[in-house]
C-alpha cells in the first residue's frame, strides 16, 4: 500500500486526509482525516482577492497538516485548492505560502476536474451496492462552488457552477456586514432564484434528469444529515451513506433559513463554523432534489478528499 497525504483547500474549509491506499485491490485505510474552517474565501466574491487575515488563518491550518504528515511519513502529498484560489487575484501569494510550508504546489484545478475527483471518491464503495441504481448523480456543495458529476462507474458529464453556502450567504444574507437572523422572505427568494439559475446551467451540460441515485456531499449535506437522523454530536459513521428521505431535507432547510444564529448554534452536530451559512447550504440541496425529483440523498463522507488520495496513490506507482 501506498501511504500519502492528500489536502483539499476550499472555500470554506481546509481538510487533510492521510491514508495508505491499494488502487489494484480499491482499499483505503484512513489513518488521520481533519479540517479547519479557514474561510479562505471571505469577501472574494465582492474584492476578487484573498484576505490578508484569510491566507493568515490558511497558512496557520497548513503548518498543523505539514506536522501530522511528517509524523504520519506520508510518501506523496497532493494540494488540490478549488474555487477560492481559481477567483482570486493574488493567488500567486497563497500559491507561495503553501510551498513554503508543505513543500508542494498546490493545484489549482478546474470545477471540471474538481468534479472528477469528487466522484471518484465518493463512488468508490458505492459500486459494489447492487442495490444502488444507477447513473449516480453526486453534488458536491462547497463554499464557494457546487460540483455535479453523473456517471456510473465513471464520469460521463461534469459541471462547476458558482452556487456555493459561503457565496449564497454572502451575496444574499449579509446587509451591512452582518448576516440577517433570520433572512426576510424576499431573501430567500432572490438566493432560489439564484441558484436555480446555476442548476440551468448545469443541466446544460449534465444530464440531471438521468439521474437515479443522487449522491450528496460536504459540509452542507453532512450537518442536513446530522441534524436527520437526531444526532446529538457528529458522528461520520452514522452519517456514511445514510440516506435521508426529501421531506426532511425540505423541513430542516426551512428550520434552518428561520431560525437565529443562537438557535442553529445550539444544535449538536452543528460545526461553529457552518452556523451562518448553513440555511444557503441546505436550500442548494432542497433545490437539487426537487429539480431531479430525488426521493432521498445517499449521503457520503468519502468524496472529493479521497479522490485527490486516490490520485496521489495512483502517481506514487
């Protein structure tokens, strides 16, 4: 087995997973997976750069990874950063920084291949469950960006659309600086409208009306399953591959969209930093099964993370 370190720098949040990978036999051993809520993209939708305090918070959540990899003895590390870093004017300074710290570039990879990476990940095991039908559509809704991929065992079509919880709540939520606890209706409604116009554009170049098994990923859709299945703390093995019915996707996004920052707060599984944006995540992936006519979203913690191990174990050969 092939032991690597694989980083996924997003919008919202900065993850690391090292794990010693087989890609002859599909097995994955997880030996340290985190992640710290950076907001690298803070305000890049408004100023088209980086802030200072941003890449300061990054940098700090790269020097505690390079320390668990060193440990760990990784042999090959992969830095995949996504929409944040594609936007931003000075993407050259975060680009230097990582380097500084970790020793590799990161990649500033496309929503296209952005995309292929989440489904791998997150189809990995799910090939093997007959009971599964298929295509597989997975959504992968970030901070900044929402992926969709359709495929079966592998890609077939994949687009990037800038509908993302940090982005909608930022573009929609924030008056004055400050998220509106709770939004008014008008809100709500401009932030749909947005983000049905992205799910048009996806449709252009994805076939999601073939779709037959949505497969949902990352923070926004992980917190939305907690919060199902009555979790008190987060628990990723209950939350693996659950699957969680549409009526409830719909209740606990209109729970979450009229409830106070204190309110959603004090929910268990909640993640401190997912309490603001929260509501904007969950309404992307009320709008995405309503618009496939989803049943239910099989809900994976495996994704775009474990494509990038995936693909450092399959360079390391």
């Amino acid at each position: 087995m092939t032991r690597v370190a694989a980083v996924d720098c997003g919008t919202n949040s900065i993850r690391l997973l090292v794990a010693d990978c087989d890609p002859a036999t599909g097995e994955l051993v997880e030996l340290d997976r985190r992640m710290v809520i950076v907001r690298l993209g803070q305000g890049v939708d408004k100023t088209g750069r980086l802030a200072p305090e941003a890449l300061e918070r990054t940098f700090a959540a790269c020097r505690e990874y390079a320390a668990v990899i060193k440990e760990l003895g990784a042999e090959r590390i992969r830095f995949v950063a996504t929409s944040a870093s594609r936007d931003a004017e000075n993407r050259d300074e975060f680009v230097r920084g990582v380097l500084d710290i970790l020793g590799v570039e990161p990649e500033v990879i496309s929503g296209e291949e952005e995309a292929e990476f989440s489904f791998t990940g997150a189809t990995k095991e799910l090939v093997a469950h007959d009971h599964l039908e298929r295509p597989f559509l997975v959504v992968d809704i970030g901070g900044g960006s929402t992926e969709f991929v359709v495929g079966e065992e592998h890609v077939r079509a994949a687009r990037s659309v800038d509908v993302g919880c940090v982005r909608m709540t930022e573009r929609h939520l924030v008056v004055d600086g400050v998220v509106t606890d709770p939004p008014a209706e008008a809100q709500i409604a401009a932030m749909r409208a947005d983000i049905e116009a992205a799910l048009d554009l996806a449709a252009q170049s994805v076939p999601l009306d073939e779709a037959r098994t949505l497969v949902g990923l990352a923070g926004s859709v992980t917190t939305v399953a907690g919060i199902a299945l009555g979790l008190a703390e987060y628990d990723s093995v209950a939350i693996h591959h659950a699957r969680i019915p549409y009526e409830k996707v719909r209740e606990i996004s209109e729970r979450m969209l009229t409830a106070t920052h204190a309110e959603r707060a004090a929910i268990g599984v909640m993640h401190p930093g997912r309490v603001d944006v929260i509501g904007a995540g969950a309404l992307v992936l009320l709008a995405i099964m309503e618009r496939i006519g989803a049943a239910e979203v099989v809900v994976s913690e495996h994704d775009i993370l474990d494509g990038i191990a995936w693909s450092a174990a399959a360079d390391a050969e």
